[in-house]
C-alpha cells in the first residue's frame, strides 16, 4: 500500500553522502515501493540538508522487520546514554 504520505522532521546532525559530509536539517520518512532493496514495500528514510537541495542527502530504505527493530534500538541507546550521562529521560 501506498500512501505518499511521508513525515517530516527537523534534525540536527551529519552524514556520508556519496560528495562526503554533509549537514542533516531534516528527516523525510514514508512506507512505499523501494528503488533499491528487494521487498515489496520499505519504510524509506531520506536524511537532508535543505539548503544543497536533493544531492544533499543520505537515503535508506529498511523492510518491515528492520524498521521496527532499529526503533527499538533506537530508543535503548537513548535510554542507556541518558542513564549514563545524567540526562533526562523522555515521558
């Protein structure tokens, strides 16, 4: 099923895109066809710098099963970084 819908997010960070680094301002993320990876459908990530336009960007592309993992683990780290540095937790 494809929706178009994709979520979008303010992000601050860096990533390895095929020009080296770049400055990550947003996080698009939307459930449709893949254009690499073997599955029917992916969870698909694009990590963007607005301002260099649609070069500027790191893409993944996760089935099911990855997706939701990597939001677990996702979340643990965070948890266990928090615990470790006196961080707040989240609610």
């Amino acid at each position: 099923m494809c929706t178009w819908i994709t979520e979008k997010t303010k992000v601050k960070g860096s990533g390895k895109s095929a020009k080296g680094w770049i400055t990550l301002t947003e996080a698009r993320v939307y459930y449709d066809h893949p254009f690499f990876t073997a599955a029917e459908h992916t969870l698909n990530i694009d990590f963007v710098d607005e301002n260099q336009g649609i070069d500027a960007r790191v893409a993944v592309e996760l089935d099911e099963a990855s997706a939701r993992s990597l939001v677990e683990k996702i979340l643990a780290a965070l948890e266990s970084g928090a615990e470790g540095h006196s961080l707040p937790k989240s609610a």
